[in-house]
C-alpha cells in the first residue's frame, strides 16, 4: 500500500522555486544558510498546514493561501519618508525600529537617538556577531510550518537590547510597513532581549496598502529577564487583501510581568500565533486581544502558555467583533508541568456575532501534570442582548448609537486592561471609528 | 381648526388596544385616557397585563399589537421606534433596570440627553452645562457621585437600581413617565426615596402612569385616578380611594368578574 500524499499546490510549488532561487542570496553565513536549508526540508515534508494539521484545522491555510508571492525588493532608501511612520501612533513619542518590506530599515529608525538603555542592532549583523545564539535555548521553539517558512527565508529584522534595569520611558515602536506597487513576500524575524529588572513598552505596528494581496510571515523572539516588566502592544491594520502570520516566541524569567494586547482590524487573513514559557517562579503574564471583523476577514489567535515554574498567574481575554462573513478563531492551551505547583491560569474568549453568517470557534486546552493548580477558561458567542438595546432605546438613543455604546463597551473591558494610556485611548478611538464606517 | 386645540388632546390616548405575545393576547380591549398633569395608578394582579401595557406604550418590539389606538398628545404613538418615543417625552422606569456593563452612568446619560435633545432639534448640552444637571439631580435623589463613575447599574441593590431609573427621569424631563412596578423589591425607606424623587417631578405640565401591585406605594405617591386592570382590559375606574379598598379585599373578586 502506497502512502497517500496530496498533491503540491501552486503556492508551494511556488514556495519550493522561490526558495531554490533565493537561497544563495538571501543574507547570513554558511551556518545561518544551513539553518534555512534544514527549516525547508521540514516544510516541504509536510507542505502548507490544512485542515488535517490539528493545529491549524481552522484555519486551512493550504486553502487560504492560494499562491506565494515573490520575496519582497527592499525599497529605495529615497522611497523611504519618516513621516509614514508618524501616523502610526499619534500623539505617542515613540523610539521607531522600522521594518520596511521585510528588512530592517535605519532610515525610518530612531536607532542612533534613542534611549541610553536600548540597542537596536541589524539581524544578520546581530547573529554574525552571535554565533553562539541558539533560538531554541532562549525561547521556546514550536515544530511548525509557518515558522519553519520564516525560518527558511528570513529578510531581515532588528534585534532590540534593553539594558539591566532600565527604564525606557517611550515605548519602543516596532513599525512593520510594505511599501510596493505589487504583491510580495516578507518574512521579518526580531529578537527582543529585556535584561532582568528592565522596564519597556513595546508596541508594533502593521501596515500595508490596501489593494494588494501581500503576505508577511514575521517570527519575533522575546526573552524577558527576572523581575522585569514588559507590555507589548500590537496593532494589525494590514492591508484589507493582506495574508499576516506571526509566530511569537517568548520566555518569561522569576517575577516579571509580561503584558500583551493584540488589536486586529485590517488583512484578509491573520494568523497571531504566541508561544509563551513562564521559565521562572512567580511572574505574572495578561494576554489579551480584540479583534474588529467584517466582510470575510479571518483572524486567529493561537497561544500556548507552558508554566514550567510554580506560582505564576496567567490571564487571557480575547473579544471578537464579527460582522458579516468574518470569523474569529481562538484556540488557548495552558500546560501545566508537574514543578509548577501554585499554578493559577485562566482564560476567556467573547465573540459578538453581529450576523448570521459570522463564525467563531474556540477552542481551549488544559494539560495539567501538578496537583496544586487553579485553572479554568470560558467562551461566549452570541449577538447583542436585544433586552440591552431596548434599554438603551427607551431612553432616547438611536438602535444604531445603541449597538455602537454596546460594541465599544464589549471591545473596552478588553482595552481597558492595556497599561499604556496613550494606546488605550488610540485604540478606543480606532473603535469608534470602526462603529462609525460601520453606518 | 380651533385654535385651542392643542389643550384639548390628551397627553395619552389608549383605545380598544388588543396585543399579543408569542401567540397568546394578554390585553383585550384596553382603554385609557390621561390628561396632562394627571397622575394615574394601574393596579392589578400578576398576570393581569400591567407590564405589556408599560412594555408595548414604549415600544419593545416582541408585543404585537393586533388592534386598536394609542395617541400621544395627538400623534400615533405606536407608527414611532422606540427612541423616537422617549424623544416625544415618554419615559418608562423598568421594573427590572437592566446592568451595562462597560458603560459608564455618566456616559449613558450624556448619551441619552443629548440624543433627544438632537431629535428634538435642541442643542446639545455641553460638558460642564450636563455635569451641573447631574449632580444637582443625583444629590436631590442622594445617589452617590462614585455610582455616577460606574457602569450602569452594575453591582448596585435593587433600591440603587431604582433610584438610578428616577435620576434618568429627572434628567430627561419627561412629559409623561410610565413607572412600572417601581415598588418591588424596594425595602420602605428606598420606597420613601424613590417616592420623593417622583413627588419632586410631579408637575402640572408633567403626567404619570403608576403600575403595581400593592397599595403601599400609593401612599407615597397620591395618584388622581386609579385603575384595576384584570385580564387584559380597564375593570373599574375610581379615585384614590379605590386603591385602599383593594388593599383590604385584595384582587380575588375581579378575577371572578373577568372570568
């Protein structure tokens, strides 16, 4: 009996060509080389994840993937206007670290005026200098597809070095940008260290143009040190025909906090994928995220939080706004090992499905192997209480304004627990607005 | 047309009003009358129509209405939305005021003011003009500045609850308030408050429509008329006196009589 493979799509044949003609240019040494060979084998053998990747059964991206786009030419450093950058955030003095069509862009950086506690040092030239740097050793590494496409083709990237004790008052800003006329491919890698005792906001960026049906499969690293404090922030407004993964490898070291909150409201098709270790006793991590969806936007938001140390507290909340044919999926693991007793993790996933053909699945998982835990999650969906509306209604307000006062209430309690006041207001701005377009 | 007319039409005007819900018809036949100025208890027992009657004036979209007129100082009460109607200067105090959460007091007010005032070509009032209205509202009705700050009615007593629905219709200033069954679940000293808040709003301009079930707020808050509604329809109409005399006799006979 012959073991039955599928036949290659026309994205990863085109995959396969892009990365047969690419590797002898793409950047790094004869190591870095043999890392992108080794990724791509291990891509190839199993090809783009579909639904039979448990994984990745929501969202079929051997499906959602129809072809592969050319690697993206890195702009003209002419090309290249500071005040695109500006908008971004406004009102919020940031420390930028652009990443513009997939590399590392000085241009559009702040690197050499920033903060006396941060270093900002280009990938590849990063890594030459770091022979001895093991990914798999700082964070933890997932066996999967689209990071091992990352691996393979890496642009570029930046590598962002917070000092021991420092408190970096702007947030630092990562920017990720495609400027272009045509559909291309990127895939940024960048590695976030945050020594013990470091306090830093870090808060990304994502933009694109509209019309174009780019892809960015992005893998960022961040290593948080013993007792620091880290928020990091990130604002997905791609391109409505964009294709956005990103890969998150994280370790989080004794008695820090580790904040997150993921925004999503632009691209076709995102995938947020966050592996997180809590690596040392008693740190306290928020994950959380919201997600405004309409047309037949498709966002998913897969994390695994791995307590390998006793008594930390993880939290996660994630609402989803789903108007017409746009689906959220969720799907939470928390792994509890057998030494980390006093565990305390919970999770919580709200959908509001605003029509009848928007979907939202979630699913959550528990692997517990100590005794001495607390952990539990839940997950609503459903649509606006009509019973609220009439409330609101009875009082004078229009059926319309009252849906807006719910949904930006339902997004908020999300919102309300980012740390940085200056995003929070921004994004329940960009709330409002999106009610606003909604008409 | 006369030029009095204006004076003439009823601030409320229900005739033969026949509504269903879910199939079942829970008013046949009602009529009601309220004039401007003119306080009006419903009395009857559970099941009788009182909250459809509150319900289907505001216009909650799961009641049916089958037949039947209801005018508001003239205009076709039930051809407006439900917004459109509080705008007019209609005003229903739930029985069951519901908790928003994510939705501040102050926010929810603001919003609801200045939304009828938009319908009503009015101009919005400004920050400083609302929050003057608000504390001298809420400190009349002792509702606390910090309840203001918190989402609406979450986490309050049930006697908060009903307090936060007079302040909502202190500041909306309503031609004609419809207060549902204001009374349960109130302990006598937030029966007392709430009772003040609305002695404090009664006005010759100003008319109510009380709904319950228990004599005891009528002590409080001395109605003109008292109705006894009974199986979906007006059974007898009389003074407030009429409304100690169910309190001694209860309801019993008029379900007899209705049945």
């Amino acid at each position: 009996m012959t073991e039955l493979r599928p036949i290659k799509t026309a994205a990863e044949t085109a995959l396969a060509e892009a990365f047969a003609s690419a590797k002898a240019r793409l950047p790094g040494d004869r190591e870095v080389a043999a890392r992108r060979e080794a990724a791509f084998r291990r891509f190839e053998a199993d090809g783009l994840p579909s639904r039979r990747t448990e994984e990745w059964k929501y969202t079929d991206l051997r499906a959602l993937m129809r072809d592969a786009k050319p690697l993206a030419v890195p702009p003209a450093a002419r090309a290249l206007q500071p005040q695109a950058l500006g908008d971004a955030l406004p009102g919020i003095a940031a420390l930028n670290v652009a990443i513009v069509n997939g590399v590392y862009a000085p241009g559009w950086s702040d690197a050499g005026a920033g903060d006396p506690g941060v270093t900002i040092t280009e990938l590849f030239a990063w890594l030459a200098e770091h022979t001895d740097f093991r990914l798999d050793r700082a964070v933890p590494e997932p066996v999967d597809l689209a990071l091992a496409l990352n691996s393979a083709f890496m642009t570029g990237g930046a590598v962002v070095h917070v000092r021991k004790g420092a408190r970096v008052d702007r947030p630092i800003h990562l920017a990720c940008r495609f400027v272009g006329d045509s559909p291309a491919a990127m895939y940024p890698r960048t590695l976030v260290f945050v020594e013990p005792g470091a306090q830093v906001t870090l808060i990304e960026t994502c933009d694109g143009p509209a019309g174009l049906d780019y892809q960015i499969n992005g893998a960022l690293a961040l290593v948080v040190g013993d007792g620091a404090q880290v928020e990091r922030i990130k604002i997905g407004n791609e391109g409505a025909k964009a294709l956005h993964i990103e890969t998150i490898m994280a370790s989080i070291g004794a008695r820090a906090s580790y904040r997150e909150f993921a925004f999503t409201s632009g691209s076709a098709v995102t995938r947020n994928q966050l592996f997180l270790r809590c690596s040392g006793e008693g740190s306290n991590v928020r994950i959380a995220g919201a997600n405004l969806l309409k047309d037949r936007q498709h966002v998913d938001s897969t994390l695994v939080v791995d307590h390998a140390a006793g008594g930390c507290e993880s939290r996660e909340v994630f609402k989803s706004v789903l108007e017409d044919e746009s689906r959220a999926v969720f799907q939470g693991k928390i792994v509890v090992r057998p030494q980390a007793q006093k565990t305390d993790g919970k999770m919580m996933t709200q959908a509001l499905l605003l029509s009848e053909k928007a979907e939202a699945d979630n699913k959550p998982e528990l692997e517990i192997f100590a005794d001495d835990v607390q952990c539990g999650h839940g997950a609503t969906a459903g649509r606006l209480d009509e019973n609220l509306l009439f409330y609101l209604r009875a009082r004078g307000i229009p059926a319309k304004e009252a849906e807006a006062l719910l949904i930006q209430a339902f997004v908020g309690e999300a919102i309300d627990g980012i740390g940085h006041e200056g995003v929070r207001d921004m994004l329940n701005g960009r709330v409002a607005a999106w009610l606003e377009a909604r008409g | 047309m006369r030029e009095d007319e204006e004076d003439d039409v009823a601030m409320l005007e229900v005739k033969d009003l026949h509504v269903t819900v879910d199939g079942r018809e829970i008013l046949k036949g009602l009529d009601l009358t309220v004039n401007k100025g003119e306080i009006h208890a419903i009395m009857g027992p559970n099941g009788s129509g009182k909250s459809t009657l509150a319900h289907v004036l505001a216009g909650k979209d799961q009641y049916e209405v089958t037949g039947g007129s209801v005018t508001f100082e003239g205009v076709d009460l039930l051809a407006l939305e439900p917004d459109e109607r509080a705008a007019k200067g209609l005003f229903l105090a739930f029985q069951y005021p519901l908790e928003i959460p994510g939705v501040t007091t102050m926010n929810f007010l603001r919003t609801a003011i200045n939304a009828q005032r938009k319908k009503r070509h009015e101009l919005e009032l400004t920050a400083p003009e609302f929050i003057k209205k608000v504390r001298e509202a809420s400190a009349k009705l002792g509702v606390d500045q910090e309840m203001l700050r918190r989402p609406v009615n979450v986490g309050f007593s049930g006697g908060e609850k009903k307090r936060n629905e007079i302040l909502q219709m202190a500041l909306l200033e309503p031609k004609l308030g419809v207060l549902d069954e204001t009374d349960s679940g109130l302990d006598i000293d937030a029966l007392k408050i709430v009772a003040d808040g609305v002695n404090r709003l009664r006005s010759a301009e100003r008319s109510m429509i009380v709904i319950t079930h228990y004599q005891r707020l009528l002590n409080h808050i001395v109605p003109d008329i008292v109705h006894v509604l009974s199986r979906g329809r007006i059974v007898r109409t009389g003074g407030k006196e009429l409304a100690l005399e169910l309190e001694a006799k209860g309801y019993a006979g008029y379900q007899d009589e209705a049945a």
